[in-house]
C-alpha cells in the first residue's frame, strides 16, 4: 500500500491554497507520496515546499482515506505556512486561493470531497473510502 499525504492550507480569508499540475490541466491541493523513511507529517511539509515554494507548520490531522482501487492510504493534514512565498515549479505551473463554494471546474474530485471535510468537520478526523 502506498501512502500520500495533501496539505489544506487557508489564507485569512479562509480561502484553500490549490495548485495547477503541470502534467494535465487538473487542480489540487498541495502533497504527494510518503517517501520511505519519512513519516506523512514529514512528507507534506517536503511536498508543499517542492510544490509551491512555501514553508508550512503541520496543524493537525484531518482526514485519513483509503484509495482501495490504486492501492493508497491519503493524510490530510491542516497546515499555516511559517515562510516562503509562491512559485511555479516543475510540478504545477500556477496556484489559487479559492473560496469554499468556487473551486474551479477543474479540481481532482477527491480534493474537492476532502476540501469539503475539512471546511465541514470542525475539529473531527474524516475517515472514509474514496472511489
């Protein structure tokens, strides 16, 4: 099984930091792969910076989901970036700030569910399986 952990990261205004990938014309949140040795917390801290150019603080845990079709077990963690400030990189050629009720079109549909648990579960860790 393999593990992924995705950052939601919020400007004052409580909007969700999404980046554009640069290998299809999709948007999603910040994150990636757990590489061996490092534990999902470590991973999102290394995936945003790789991503976006900025430093973040892992919050807390919010979600745990299992992907059973690829085999993948996903962390969603809330994080408040510390540094930093956003750049294109290898892997996404732009980033947003979105409202909640505005995600473009284009969002990953996973990320536009675990963008809505985040918003909805208050301070509850989502556990659910995704298609």
């Amino acid at each position: 099984m393999r593990l992924g952990a995705f950052a939601i990261i919020l400007d004052a205004q409580s909007r969700v930091l999404l980046s554009h990938r640069t290998d299809r014309d999709m948007w999603n949140l910040p994150g990636g792969r757990v590489e061996a040795g490092e534990t999902p917390w470590q991973a999102i801290v290394r995936e945003v910076e790789e991503e976006t150019g900025l430093q973040v603080v892992v919050e807390r845990l919010l979600g745990i989901y299992s992907v059973p079709s690829k085999p993948e077990l996903v962390f969603n963690f809330l994080c408040s970036q510390r540094a930093g400030q956003l750049q294109v990189t290898a892997e996404a050629d732009q980033h947003a700030w979105f409202n909640h009720a505005e995600l473009p079109p284009n969002v990953l549909p996973r990320h536009v569910a675990r963008i809505g648990d985040a918003y909805s579960a208050a301070n509850a860790v989502c556990l659910k399986v995704q298609a």
